[in-house]
C-alpha cells in the first residue's frame, strides 16, 4: 500500500499525539524529581538537574530497603504463579476430569471480586497463619491477584499444543512432570514470559495489600513506601522526592518489558509446532 | 523382537463402546496392516497396544508378556504418529536421543545409537536442524528415526504417510518396507488407504465399527473376501456389486453378485449388457461406467477406450471370478472355488 504525503503526515500527526499523551506524565515526573523547593510549583518543561531529591529519597526513609522488599515479593510472586499456574493448567488443559469447567469458571470469578471485598478476610487469613507484617504474607496476598489469569492464559495456551506432541513423549518415556519438564515448558515460552510479566506488574505495584499487612517501615514495598513519604512538616507534601522515588521504581518495569518483549516476539515467531 | 496377542480386547470411552471384543495374533517381525473406514476404531487399537488408551476389557500380550498396565515406554513399542509429533524445540539429533536420555543411557551409547539410525535414514547432514527446516518426507523420516532408536520389538504406525503428497508418500512405502525387512521386528500400520495396506502388509486386518470383518493375506482378500465390506474396501475401483435376480447366475441363497472392474472383458455376448454413460482414460487402461438392467457397472479395460459414450457394449467375467453374497452380506463359498 502506498499513501499519498497527507496521509503520511496525518499518520505521523496520530502517532505523535497517542505518544505525547502517553509519554508526557512521566516526563513530566522525569524533570519534576530534578526540581527544588518552589521550583516544583513553576510550570516548566525543561530539567535543571539536582540530585538531591534523590539523595534525599534514600537517606530520610529505609527506601532501599523498601526497593528490596519490593523486588523479593515481585520474584516470589512470578515463580510461584508460574510453578502453580504451569501444573494447574496442565490438569486443566490435558486431563480429564469431572468438574472442570466449573473449576476454571471459578478460578475466573476469584479475579472479579474487589479486592477490598477480600481484604478483611485476607487479613484473618494471613494472622492466623502468623504472616502478618512479613514478606511472605504479602506474597501469599498478591497470589490472590496473579493466579487467576496466570491459570487462565495458560491453559489457553496449552490447550493449544498438539496431543500428538505428548503421546510421542509418553511413547518415549516421559512422565507427566518431564512432558511439562522437557516439552511444554520450552514451548509455552512466550506465554510464559508474557503472564510473567504481567504478574511481575501487578505485584511491583500493588498497594492495598501492602499496606494492610505491614506495620513497620522495614517490611513496606515501594509504592506504599512512596505513598508514606512525609514532609518536613504535615503541611507539605515533598514532591521532589515522591517524583525521585516514582522514576527510581519504574526504571526496573520498563527494562524488564524491553528485555522480554523482544522474547515474546521471537517466541511468537519461532514457536511453530506444525510449520 | 515380539509377537502381540489380543484376547477380547474391549475399549469403552464412558458409556459408549468402540472396539467390541477383538481377538487377534500377530507374529514375530510380522507387519500388519489395519484398515478400515474412519470411525472403525483402527486408531483406537492402535493407541491400546501402545499403552496410550488404557485397555478396558480383555487381555492384551506384547511379546508372551500381559501389558495391560504397562507403561507405553516398558512395552517395548515405539510409534510414529500422523502429524510427525516432533519436538519443535530440539533438533533432529536431540529428537532422536529424547527417548534414550530418559531412559538415562550413557552418552557414548546414545551417539552411536542416533547416528546410526541417522545414517539409515540418511538423515547425517540434518542432525543440527530444527523441525520446522525439514521437508514433509525429511520429518516423517525424524519420526521414524525416533522410534528406531530406542531398539523397540513392535513398531506402530499410525497414517504416517497421509499428511504427505501422492509421490513422496510412494517413496516412503518402499522405505518403510525395507525399514521392515532390515529390521526385522513386528509392525502394525494402520491407514484407510487400500494400496498401502496392499502393498505393505503381511496380513490385513479389516475393521469395521470396532470388530473385525476379515483377516487375511492382502491376496486372500482381494480373491476371496468373506463378506461384502470386505469385498467393497479393498481394490480399487471397487467391486461392482449387482442383483443376483437379474442375472441369471444366482444359486441358492445369492442375493448379491460381485465382480470386479478388472476381471470383466469385452465379448460379443454376455451376461452384462448396458450403455455406455461415462469413458474415463488412465493411459494404460480406461474405465467404462455402464447401466444395466443388474445395476451400475465399472469396467476396467486395458488400452485406450474403444467405445463412445452411448454405446452398447457385453461385458463377461470367469465364473471363478464372480463372487456371491447372502442376504445378510457374507460370501458363499461353492466347493469348486475354495
């Protein structure tokens, strides 16, 4: 198809109001954490770059220790949702059993339900097994989130493979965890590095949970942790050092989805089982 | 190397029943063949030797052993499967070494075992390829290579030539047959395509709906099936079948009388006379289609056709060439015949 020099530039013109709208409100906290005082309160679109809100994010609050706590619930989150949603969607996927649809129709629903509608009893839940202000406890919470469409997509996607490819590998040997181990699992690839990803998102920034659950500033995640951050007096909000931390946490997101979106690609691409 | 006995082998799926108690042998380094039209449960009793479906009634026997909980891997069978069923994710080389490094032999034997069912293959230079940079015949061949690898006493073949076109599927016949020949072990290959089971089988096993119609030598179904199924599936074109009434062939009990397009020959008077209605050439030989007053006729002559469409012609066959048939379908056997 070729277009004439005013679609071209009506086509450019869209692209670039889409990528404005998306782009400016970071950008905006870009410049906005390099800012001072009442600086922050001037309109302005140019940075003048200072550091110390930076500095200053790390040294008023335990923030590091905030970015780690974050960083373990996340990891935790995904490898447990994969590990489960993996040999839960093969079940569903490939074996036989009464109750499935019924099963699959109610994992679907425990992702409807808000998660306020949840928190109460969640946090019965979570004392009574002596998790509470602990990073396992805000795991455990977060899988209330994740688990449901890491299941779902992946059965999707195993539902997907040939049965052919697994009768070949029992005819060769293989038990049910090696057909996962050595034959689904390279080819749920991309699937994987997609809800992945996603789970990694929803656990990197949930907050409602990670509020409830933790007491002390020791076992808060970031967005809570940002969420917390206080002043000199109660009368003002630092803006300077939220916008600092904001673009401290989302760095690791945006590289994650660089690295794996080039997977997912590939994976898309090469995956052909039939060719 | 191992013969597989069935013993009123039975398969329900829930309530419905699809293989009705089959009863059969098969020897040491034989190859059978099962054939049938789809929906006869051929792939089914393919899938229960092995060990995929489990066996829900009767006794099933892989080399004098009972293996109806064995597990497919301990049976000693290896299958090739319709759609290749290769890992797409390994290369040649490690699709054919995946058997054995589950079973955890030694490197060293694993390399020489796949190399040389490589070299058989003639797949040497194909090793480093995924899957997906074969061709059809070079998959197929993967396949194969998979199953030989693991020194199986039974191969089982489920259509493995039918996702493949009319020429290479020839090719990899003749190649199956001498796989068979060199190895020597039991096969069974089920297809719904007559002129594999013809030119490949040692024994043909026809099913239909989950039983067993006849079993036999590809000849001996061919000259004498047992009943009119049998008689209608294999040869092609196939059999003419026409009312015994009409003709006035019919002994007691004939109802139906079969011949088959090739053994009819033009004559200047014979028992079927019709019209022409289509002429269809093949080169070596040519197709008559006639209506007569015994029903629909299919000749097949040798050379070019003769005749136009329209006009008359008298067909004949050798009276040992006629086949009878009952009212219930089964083939009456005279005493000259048999």
């Amino acid at each position: 198809m070729t277009w004439s020099p005013l679609q071209r530039i009506g086509f450019a013109a869209l692209l670039g109001v889409i990528v404005l709208a998306a782009i400016f409100p970071f950008y905006y906290a870009v410049i906005s954490s390099f800012r001072q005082g009442s600086e922050l309160f001037e309109v302005s679109y140019l940075a003048t770059p200072s550091l110390a809100n930076y500095i200053a994010v790390f040294t008023e609050q335990p923030f590091g220790r905030n970015i780690l706590n974050s960083v373990i619930v996340a990891f935790a989150v995904v490898a447990v949702s994969l590990g489960l949603g993996v040999t839960a969607a093969y079940a569903l996927a490939r074996v036989h059993f009464r109750g499935r649809g019924l099963l699959l129709v109610t994992i679907l629903s425990v992702s409807m339900f808000p998660q306020v509608a949840v928190l109460s009893g969640m946090f019965e839940l979570i004392r009574s097994l002596g998790l509470y202000n602990s990073l396992a406890g805000l795991i455990l919470a977060n899988l209330l989130l994740t688990l449901p469409f890491t299941v779902w997509v992946l059965t999707t996607f195993m539902r997907e493979l040939p049965k052919e490819l697994e009768d070949a590998a029992y005819m060769d040997g293989a038990t049910p965890f090696q057909v996962i181990r050595h034959v689904f699992l390279p080819l749920l690839g991309p699937a994987m590095a997609a809800t992945g990803l996603l789970a990694f998102i929803v656990a990197w920034n949930e907050f409602l949970f990670a509020l409830t659950f933790t007491l002390s500033n020791e076992m808060r995640t970031v967005p809570v942790a940002i969420a917390l951050i206080t002043g000199a007096s109660t009368f003002e909000l630092p803006w300077g050092n939220i916008m600092a931390a904001s673009v401290i946490v989302t760095v690791p997101l945006i590289a994650l989805v660089l690295i794996f979106q080039r997977r997912i690609v590939a994976g898309l691409t090469a995956g052909a089982v039939k060719g | 190397m191992s013969g597989i006995r069935l013993q009123g082998i039975k398969k329900r799926f829930g309530r419905v029943e699809t293989i009705h108690g089959i009863d059969l042998e098969i020897g040491e380094g034989e190859f059978v063949v099962f054939v049938g039209p789809s929906g006869c449960g051929k792939s089914t009793l393919l899938r229960l030797i092995a060990g995929l479906d489990a066996v829900t009634e009767g006794v099933l026997e892989i080399g004098g052993r009972k293996v109806n909980d064995t597990a497919p891997a301990e049976r000693g069978v290896a299958m090739v499967f319709q759609s290749y069923a290769l890992y797409p994710h390994m290369t040649v080389y490690e699709n054919m070494a995946f058997g054995l490094k589950l079973a955890k032999a030694e490197k060293a034997r694993i390399d020489v075992k796949v190399r040389e069912a490589a070299r058989v293959l003639e797949l040497d230079t194909l090793l480093d390829r995924k899957p997906a940079q074969l061709s059809g015949g070079q998959r197929q061949r993967v396949a194969i290579g998979r199953a030989i690898t693991r020194d199986p006493g039974v191969f089982l073949f489920d259509e493995p030539l039918s996702n493949l076109d009319a020429g290479l599927r020839g090719q990899m016949r003749g190649e199956i047959a001498r796989l068979h020949a060199r190895l020597g072990a039991t096969m069974v290959y089920v297809t719904h395509d007559q002129t594999e089971a013809m030119t490949l089988a040692d024994r043909i096993v026809v099913l239909r709906d989950g039983r067993v119609e006849q079993v036999g030598t590809p000849l001996e179904l061919y000259h004498r099936p047992a009943n009119r199924f049998v008689a209608g599936f294999i040869g092609s074109p196939p059999m003419n079948f026409l009312s015994a009434d009409a003709l006035d062939l019919a002994t007691e009990g004939t109802v139906e009388i079969g011949v088959r397009p090739e053994d009819l020959r033009e004559v200047g008077s014979g028992q079927f006379k019709g019209e022409i209605t289509l002429v269809e050439e093949l080169g070596e030989a040519h197709l008559i289609h006639l209506e007569t007053p015994a029903g629909p006729i299919v000749a097949k002559l040798p050379g070019a056709a003769t005749h136009a469409r329209g006009s008359e012609v008298h067909l004949d066959a050798a009276r040992e060439r006629l086949h009878r048939f009952d009212a219930e379908g089964n083939a009456i056997f005279s005493a000259s015949a048999s």
